[in-house]
C-alpha cells in the first residue's frame, strides 16, 4: 500500500510540474509580445514625432499650392 501511495505522490508532482511550467511558459511569452508590441508603439510614436516636426519646418504654403512631379 505504501508504494503505491508514494507513487502516485511523484506522479501527482510530476504533472504539477509539467502544468506550471507550461503556464509560465505561456504567460512568459505573452508578456514577451506585449513588451515588443509596447516598444514598436513608442518607437513609432517617436518617429513620427521627429518627422512631422522637421516636415512642418521644411514645407512651406507656397509647396501646397502646385501639385508636385520629379524630384520635388
């Protein structure tokens, strides 16, 4: 009788096991995503603030006026 109780112990923690570390598994890589998915946001934040402030100095009213071609 005792055996078969000490088994089924190791089996009972065994599979505990496995289940929490198939959760932390899951959760680690939930929070991975959201931490990059977090700092492409800030990333394009940042960029699109640069941009728009050195685009509202370079154009200017008269840019708007004619549709562009070429280069320009």
């Amino acid at each position: 009788m005792r055996h078969l109780r000490d088994n089924l112990l190791v089996q009972f923690s065994v599979v505990s096991l496995v289940v929490m570390a198939a959760i932390g598994v899951v959760f680690a890589m939930a929070i991975s995503n959201k931490i990059r998915s977090d700092a492409v946001d800030h990333l394009i934040d940042e960029a699109v603030d640069a941009s728009s402030g050195r685009l509202l100095e370079a154009i200017t009213a008269a840019d708007l006026e004619a549709p562009m071609y070429g280069e320009r």
